[in-house]
C-alpha cells in the first residue's frame, strides 16, 4: 500500500499536474538562524459547505517521494505540519468522502520556505464535480447524479455487477393537459460494482432499484437535495416472492385478490421516537412489497421478521405525526438496531396560502362538493371527513370502500378495482390536482396522504365524470390536495 501511494505521488509530480505548481527542489533556502519552517492549511468541503475532519493530509518531497509528513485535520479541517526541511512539497488529502464522490486525489503544490506557510485545500463544489463526473451539460442544466456501489448482502464486503434504476415524477404537458409521469434512467455497474446514474433531478424524490441476476433490493426512496449529489451504496439480497390472498372487504365483496409479496430471511431491529425523542408506542411499521407488519411497543421497540435481504424502504406512520420512510439495508448477522424519529403534523394555515392559490383550492373543493351531490355513484372523502378520521396512510381511506382492495407493493400499497369484466381486479387510474399520474405502483409515492384534503374514488370505470376518463377502463381516484381546515 505503501509503495502504491509513493509511486501515484511520484507520478503526479513527474506529470505536472499539481495546482498551482511546483518550483524546482532546493531554491529555497532557510534563512539562517531562523526556526524549521511550519507547514498549516485547511480542508473545506464545498459540496457541504463544511470543514472535512478526520482527514489524513500528506506533504511530500518534491524532489524524493520517500520522504513525507501525514497529520490528521481537527473537527475545524485544520492541520498542521512543524519542523519541515525547506523546499517544494506536493500536499496530498485522503478521506472516505473524497472516494464515494469519485475525487482521485485532492492535491496541491506549495514551496516551503517561510517560517509558517499555509495552503487551503477545497474540495471542489458541487457543480465542479457535476461537470467532471457527467459533463459540462448536465452542469448547467441543473442535473445531478447519483454514486455508489452495488454491494451484496449475504457476502459482507463483496460486490455485485449488475443495473441499477432511478424513477422519479415529472410533469409533462400533451396538448391541453398536464401530466405527472415517471421519469427512469438506468446505468450498469463496472466491475467492481461502481455505478454512476446522471442526470437526476436537485430537491426531488427518487425511487431507486437495483439487481444483479435473480438478486435484487426492494425500493429505496432518497432525497437528492440540493446539492443534486447523491452517494448511496445499494445491497442486492436473497428474494422469495410468496402468493398473498386478500379477501372480503368492508362491503362484503367476496372476490379475492392475489398477489406477490417478497419474502426472506431477514429481520429488522429498533426504535420509534416522537417529540423530545420519547418513545412512540403503536407505530405501524412495514417494509415495502413484503406485507410484513409491525406495532411498536410502549418503549417504543419493534422487530420485523422474514424479510428479504437487501437495501429496502421501512415505512412508520403514526397518529399525529406525518409519515417517515427510511432506506435500511438489512444485512444477515447485523445487529445495529435502526432509530425512527417522528415529527408532529402540522396543519397548513390557509391565511399564508396566496390568494390566487387559495382561489384554486376554492374553486377545486367546490367542483368536489358539486360531485358528490348530484354523482350517483363514487364515494367522497371531504375534508371535514378526513379530519375527522385522519388516515395513517392512503389504504386506511380506500378500505372504507366496497370493490375495492389495498395490496403491497413495491412502492408500499397498490389500489386495485373491480375491472370492466368484474371478475378480476385492475389497477385504478389516479388523478391528483387535476392532473392524471402515469405509472403503476403506490398512490403514496406520488403524494403524501397528510397533503390530501380530499379524496373522489370511482370504482367501476363506466361511473367515472367525463373530465377524468379512465383510460384504462378500470375505476378512478381523484385527490385533491391542500389544507383540510
């Protein structure tokens, strides 16, 4: 390893790439009677806007690579290097960040001849490192990507080949309508189980899927913030798909519904907190596409069994608190117990709403109350309905109705419907704003059920208001979105 890092600093140099430079060995000179020159600077991450701590820096001789000084930087990314010999140095910063962002070496040139000498070193922003890894394009389009390695979870430390897929909602204009689509890019792993996905969208949520033969891992959702720099290491596991009968509903309909919920040997171990990190009783917890189910105890404890193995999304809801889906990697023999932090529902307050938006909401929950008195079929969740009985999640409204079924699925629940030959079950076309959502998968990964102020649910396609047609033939839902008081 050594010898490596010797012979990557001795071509650097021999190279010339070092910023800024490098002057020719031996022009500097102490002066005499003064003190060893010093040697100090900083670390500064600028894709977090923070000192990188914890940094190994190293000041090699110029003129004999063997010779070199390694500190350490503080939590302010400081160092400093004392009683250096005079002369030219290449500075060189190691850190785990630095390679999960693809960062080579961080380098920089500097002659020592003073008593204290200092050099900064900036990691580069994060549209610097934009255009590096996918182009100058994608830089300025505002893109982003998405970093990491596909690793497997029954073989700790080893990696996979295989694809790895991000999803996310755009909306899309055709003629007079506007849609919420599902937008998809792909990439293959190299080798050594590396992937780099660009052109994914800053401040938006991404679905991400991976597999390597038939190994995979469920969904796993993440924010890509604003930085549109997302590292993420994902695990493919082991995946049993087991048949789940779901039968009568609310209304009696006794035509069963069957699908495919992923199964394994996995577990789950941990913790839900509320306010002032108390714990949380009768949280409701699952991991998505397996249908496994969990309440949280008073301390606030919960295990998960028979999960598949893998990266995955645990989804926790509570009465009070909005919705908390984080990715975990279950990996088999690890023990770390997993920690969910809930936060209180706030209620929107429609005096801060603008009033050309709170024109909309008013014209849009007029339209619904037009509906649901003249409609002669459809059910119709208002906001005083909502509030009364506010749902934990999307399926704990569409279970009130008669022909309709909530099933697992990969992006948590699927809503299905009797179809146009009302001996099999379809999946229902959704609406949202106004606006029809295209894609298949769970209402929830398109709006978040606390963000609906109202909810129209059709559930045969023939009964459905011209306006929102199906095309699918099956039934239709309408949410509406806003405050519910």
């Amino acid at each position: 390893m050594f010898r490596a890092i010797i012979w990557a600093m001795w071509r650097i140099l021999a190279l010339g790439l070092l910023c800024g430079g490098v002057a020719r060995a031996g022009n500097a000179q102490a002066a005499p009677g003064s003190t060893r020159p010093r040697l100090s600077g900083t670390v500064w991450d600028s894709t977090l806007s923070a000192p990188l701590s914890g940094a190994s820096v190293q000041a090699v001789r110029a003129d004999d690579p063997t010779r070199l000084r390694t500190t350490t930087t503080d939590v302010r990314g400081s160092f400093r290097l004392d009683s250096l010999a005079p002369g030219d140095y290449a500075v060189v910063v190691y850190h785990p960040r630095l390679d999960s962002l693809g960062i080579e070496l961080l380098t920089r040139g500097v002659t020592v001849r003073g008593d204290n000498e200092r050099v900064a070193l900036p990691v580069p922003s994060a549209r610097t490192l934009i255009a590096r890894v996918c182009g100058a394009e994608s830089a300025v389009r505002g893109d982003g990507y998405l970093r990491g390695r596909l690793r497997d979870a029954d073989q700790p430390g080893a990696t996979r080949v295989g694809t790895v897929q991000a999803e996310w909602q755009a909306l899309r204009v055709e003629g007079r309508t506007v849609q919420r689509q599902m937008q998809a890019i792909q990439a293959r792993t190299d080798s050594a189980g590396t992937f780099v996905l660009c052109g994914i969208p800053r401040n938006d949520n991404l679905q991400l899927r991976a597999w390597s033969g038939a190994d995979s891992t469920g969904i796993a959702e993440l924010l890509t913030g604003e930085l549109g720099i997302v590292l993420r290491d994902l695990y493919t596991g082991r995946v049993r798909r087991q048949p789940l009968v779901v039968s009568v509903d609310s209304g009696g309909d006794s035509l069963s519904a069957t699908v495919d919920v992923l199964r394994g040997s996995g577990e789950i171990r941990g913790r839900v907190q509320g306010a002032g990190e108390r714990p949380l009783a009768n949280a409701q917890l699952t991991v998505w596409g397996t249908g496994v189910q969990a309440l949280s105890s008073e301390r606030g404890s919960f295990v998960l069994s028979n999960l598949p193995t893998g990266t995955h999304t645990l989804d926790v809801r509570a009465l009070g608190y909005r919705a908390s889906r984080q990715v975990v990697d279950i990996v088999p023999g690890d023990s770390a117990a997993v920690t969910v932090s809930m936060m209180r529902t706030t209620v929107l307050d429609t005096v801060r709403v603008q009033a050309d938006g709170l024109g909309v909401l008013q014209r849009q929950l007029a339209d619904f109350e037009s509906r649901r008195r003249s409609a002669a079929s459809g059910r119709f969740f208002g906001p005083d309905d909502l509030a009364k009985r506010p749902p934990m999640r999307a399926g704990d409204v569409f279970v009130r109705v008669p022909g309709v079924r909530v099933v697992p699925d990969l992006y948590g629940e699927r809503i299905l419907m009797r179809g146009a030959s009302f001996d099999s079950w379809c999946t229902a076309d959704v609406w949202i704003d106004g606006m029809r959502a295209v894609r298949s998968g769970s209402i929830e990964s398109m709006v978040a059920i606390d963000d609906v102020r109202a909810i129209e649910v059709y559930a045969r396609g023939g009964t459905v208001p011209a306006q929102f047609t199906s095309f699918s033939g099956c039934g239709v839902i309408l949410m509406w979105t806003g405050p519910r008081r």
